[in-house]
C-alpha cells in the first residue's frame, strides 16, 4: 500500500514538473496557463494512476508468476467511493495452484499434493497444503496434523467437493 501511494505522489510531482515547464513556455510567448490548470492536472494525473494501478494489478502480479502457478479463481470488487467499478468491478484477489510443489501418488496418479496460494491486494499471500483426488472431483485442504496417504486415505480432514468456477 505505501508503494502505491509513494508512486502516486510521484506522479503528481511529475506532473507538476512538466506542467510548470510547459506553463513556463506558454508564458514567454504570452499565452500563460490559466491558474488552476497545475492543481487541476496534478490531482487528474494522480487519480488516473490510481485507476490504473487497481486495474492492471492482478495481470502484473499474474506476469510475475512462475510459469508452473496456475491461477484456478480470481475475486473482484465494487465500492461506492469508486462508482465506476460497478460497471467494471476490479480484482482484487486470486487463488493459484503451485504447480513446483506437486507431488502425485504412485499408487493413484489422479491424486495430487500442492500448495494453494490466496493471494489478495494489500494482504500477505496465506498459503495452504491441499490434496486433489481429480478422479473423484474432490479436494481436501492439509493442516498441520492431516496426512493424506498414497492410497487415498485421508487423516485429519474431510474431503470437499469441487465446484467448477
């Protein structure tokens, strides 16, 4: 969050740079800028970065992803101090399988150990151990304590039906 706001000062005080030298040559030909275009330009740019910055934020986060993560659902947002998101809502978190901690049963190769990563704007990535059976259509999420073995038998959790997204 302080790098989104850092970088959307420095966006304002560039365009505060440009705008005074621009506004410095318009003035030496005898057409100065009207009085309230710096501020006006200032706030416009810093919003427009905002917008941006919101919007392009998941595919940024999704390019630096290594290629074996595989985003499985993403979770969008509307709020009334930026009306314009009801038209078009922004992603704000997103659910990926982590595809270099996969480990497959010998015994069931439709059975699948990985890692879930929740990731969310402004939060810290939660990881979570999961356990895929892709035959059945279930999944079962691995606290500390669960085992799944290579037979399928699962310990210390319930399996949980998967639902397309």
């Amino acid at each position: 969050m302080w790098v989104d706001l850092l970088s959307m000062l420095a966006t304002g005080a560039f365009t505060a740079c440009l705008v005074f030298i621009v506004g410095r040559l318009l003035r030496k030909q005898g057409r100065p800028l009207p009085r309230w275009a710096l501020p006006a330009l200032i706030g416009a740019s810093m919003i427009v970065y905002s917008i941006w910055s919101e919007y392009t934020w998941f595919e940024r986060v999704q390019a630096s992803l290594p290629e074996q993560v595989v985003v499985t659902s993403t979770g969008e947002r509307s709020a009334p101090w930026a009306p314009w998101t009801y038209l078009a809502p922004v992603t704000i978190r997103f659910a990926a399988l982590d595809g270099t901690q996969r480990q497959t049963s010998e015994e069931r190769p439709g059975l699948i150990r990985t890692r879930l990563l929740l990731v969310e704007r402004w939060s810290p990535t939660r990881t979570m151990n999961i356990a895929i059976d892709c035959p059945a259509q279930r999944w079962a999420s691995l606290p500390p304590g669960a085992s799944i073995r290579a037979d399928g038998t699962l310990t210390g959790s319930n399996w949980q039906a998967l639902t397309p997204s």
